[in-house]
C-alpha cells in the first residue's frame, strides 16, 4: 500500500512537471508583446481560456499579432506603450489568410452593409428609428464603424459583428461573425446556428426552413457523428449523415475546394422581386449540384433542380411579375403616388415580395414544405388576391379612375387561365370531384 502510495506520487509531480513544461514550452512560442498583454488580461478569463483553446494558441498567434496597429491607423490606439486597434479587420486577418479573405471579400456578406442605403434601410429608420437601426439591422448586416479621436470606437456603431460591417481600414466584413472570437472555431462556423443568427425570420427563415428540412432533421440526430472539427471536412469522406448551411454553400466536396465567397454556387437570386439567374449560373448550378451528389443519385438530383426552376417560374409568372406591374401601371395611371410606403398597396407589394415571397423560393430550395406552401405561396396568393387587388380596385375608385382596374383585370386576371377564377369562380368539374371524394371518405356532404 505504502509502495502504491509512493507511486502514485511520483505520477503526480512527473505529471504536474509534464504540464508546466508544455505550459512553458507554449509561452515561449508567444511573442514577448502578447506575453505583456497577459499579465494584464488575465482579468478576462472568458476571453483568455477561449483563446488558450484555439488553433491560433496552438500556433503562438496571440493578442499582439491580431491586434497590433501602425500609429498612423485611423483606430490606432496608445495602449500601455503599445499602439493596438480593437478591431480584428479581414484584412489583418488576411496577412495569414490570404485565400479566405480574398474569397470573402468577393461575397455578398461583404456587401451585406449596402442594404442599409436601400428601401430596408429607409424603412428602418423612418418607420422605426436610429437606436432600432443600431440593435437590430445593423447587427446582421454591419455597420459604419466610427473612430473617436483618441482611437476609441463610437459606442453608436460598436460592439457590431455584422457581416458586412465597414470597418475603420477601409475592409468589408468580419470574419468572427462566423468565427467568433476569441476560439475562431470552424466546427462552430459549420454548425446551423450560427448562420441563424442573421438567416431567420419572417423575410429570410433559412434557419426554419433548414430545421424542418430531411437535412435539419438529420442533423439534430447526428450532429455528434459528424466529425465537424476536421481540418478539411469533406461531405461524402468525412461526414455521411447530414448536410449543413456549411456544406452546400462554402464547404468541399471531393471535386471542389471549400470557399468564403457563400455565393459561388447560388444560380437564381431568390431574394429579389422578381427572381432571376445569377451570373455564370450555369457553372455555380453545376457546383451545387456536385455538393448533392455527395449523397444523392444523379436523377434524385436532377428532379429536385427541376421542381425548384419550376418553382421560381410559378412565383415568377404568376404573382411577382403581376403584382409589379399593377403597381407600376396604378402609379403610371397616377392612381397612387411614385413615392415608397405612403399607399397602402406599397406596403401589401413589398410584403408580397419581400416576406412571403421570399419565404416561399427559399422553403423551395432548400427542402422545406411548410414554407414554399403554408408561409410561401399561399400567404403570396392569400396577399395578392385579398390585398393587392381589392386594394388597387379601391384606389382606382377613390382616384376617379374604375377604367384602370377594369384595364387590371381583363390584363392580368380575365386575361390569364390560372387567374380567371378570381371572376370566374372555382372549376366546377374539380369541385364535384372534390366533394365525391369527401362522401366516399369521410362519409359527408360538403356545401
């Protein structure tokens, strides 16, 4: 026993030596500016525990390295005999990435910022005002960031992570809204999750339409089987059970390398009024199709891309396509005015599109049935037939003008088969169809 005991002690130094002498070893890879940075930070022990966990610990990138700054820098801050900036930019994170920035930089995240000078951006402010801007679009979508003359960042523009943030180098972007900081995990920017963090919501519910999804589903059963911290993650070597937001938009596939530029295999523009393809649609449709064929047979693949033109064709032609031209036509006819949001018809289009909408093509694309149905097309047909044409004819009326809702109707209505029953009324073959089937299964009449 006493042996045993004298054993185990010597197990015990040997082990807290061990340790002490990789602590050290790691400390001398760090660069004798971080090691002053961690004799005061060690007050934040969130951050620093989270770093002590992270590939760049690992490689002696510390505090220094990602913070330095030259003094003439518009955010260079006199930090203790250090000239720092708060701000992590792409940019200085490009010195070790060059590929990723590059490609990020190319993306539509880095122009994400741009929405705030559009009619989101109006309609934010004005209807809702600075501080609502500042907590809820500018989040996502990144701010202006303004530097204080001590080098200091405006509090009105900052703490922002959003990702397409202008940041005070003149660079576009943050890589921690994926990566976040202080660990920069990439397991944690191929989890879902993090993606929701912006890709929710009555106007873009990627996130929802992906849990309802077969891929969403299955993720949430295997999410622990899929190897997510492998340098190289590749769908169909390193992982079989599921697919992520990371896998079909930036990810490898055995035929093609991972990418920061999210739109390199999006064909059509599902976010605009109107959809239409992207350019060089044909090679990014081709790379999407080769992330599917991972796991899917060629004609499961095949078929899916038809639904999903199909699809867009239907929103398209049916409704978008109407439902701006009868806007434009009311305007032309000035019936209403040519400004933004002071008609109701303005706001009854612009939720057509930009909610329901898009609701519908993103349910569409990526496997979500309630959302291309339920919260997609029939919430565009539901606003289309019991809004916006109930409203232009209202319009017209009060305006003095009945002639160009009747020009409406026998345009876009009368004028088209899968819209002649709004006048028309139901197929009455479909509906004797429909109420025999009802007596057959259910026993009941239906009126």
């Amino acid at each position: 026993m006493r042996r045993q005991l004298i054993l185990q002690g010597f197990l015990m130094v040997a082990l807290v030596l061990l340790t002490s002498g990789v602590a050290l070893a790691a400390l001398e890879r760090l660069s004798a500016e971080t090691q002053e940075c961690l004799k005061c930070h060690r007050d934040m022990p969130g951050i620093i525990s989270q770093w002590e966990d992270s590939a760049h610990w690992n490689a002696g990138v510390g505090c220094y390295e990602c913070h330095k700054a030259e003094k003439d820098d518009v955010d260079a801050m006199d930090h203790n005999g250090f000239s720092v900036a708060i701000i992590v930019s792409p940019r200085d994170c490009g010195q070790c990435h060059p590929k990723e920035t590059t490609e990020q930089e190319a993306s539509h995240h880095a122009q994400a910022g741009d929405i705030l000078n559009t009619k989101d951006g109006m309609l934010g402010q004005t209807i809702g005002g600075e501080p609502a801007v500042a907590v809820g679009c500018r989040q996502c979508h990144g701010s202006l960031v303004n530097v204080n003359a001590d080098g200091s960042l405006d509090t009105n523009t900052w703490p922002n992570t959003g990702i397409g943030r202008v940041n005070p180098d003149g660079s576009k972007g943050t890589c921690s809204a994926c990566h976040t900081r202080h660990r920069f995990s990439k397991a944690q920017a191929r989890k879902p999750e993090t993606c929701g963090k912006c890709h929710l919501g009555p106007d873009h519910p990627q996130k929802e339409v992906y849990e309802e999804s077969k891929h969403g589903i299955l993720y949430r059963a295997f999410e622990d089987e899929m190897n997510m911290d492998s340098p190289k993650w590749i769908a169909g070597e390193d992982y079989f059970d599921a697919a992520t937001c990371a896998t079909c938009h930036m990810s490898g596939t055995p035929n093609q390398p991972a990418t920061h530029d999210v739109g390199t295999r999006l064909a059509w523009n599902l976010r605009a009024p109107v959809s239409t393809r992207t350019a060089n649609w044909e090679k990014k449709l081709a790379d999407m199709q080769d992330v599917c064929s991972a796991c899917h047979s060629s004609s499961f693949v095949e078929g899916f891309y038809t639904q999903l033109d199909s699809f867009v064709a239907l929103y398209n032609d049916k409704f978008a396509i109407p439902a701006k031209e009868i806007r434009e036509l009311l305007m032309d006819k000035e019936v209403i005015s040519k400004g933004d949001f002071d008609d109701k018809i303005d706001w009854i289009y612009w939720e057509l599109w930009h909610h329901e909408g898009r609701r519908a093509r993103h349910g569409a694309a990526m496997s979500g049935p309630d959302y291309a149905w339920w919260h997609g097309i029939y919430d565009v047909a539901k606003n289309f037939y019991t809004g916006l044409l109930p409203e232009a004819k209202e319009a017209c009326e009060k305006a003095g003008k009945p002639e160009v809702y009747e020009e409406i109707i026998a345009k876009y209505i009368d004028g088209r088969k899968e819209h002649e029953w709004y006048t028309k009324g139901f197929d009455p073959n479909k509906v004797e169809e429909m109420k025999a089937y009802y007596r057959e299964r259910y026993n009941q009449e239906v009126k």
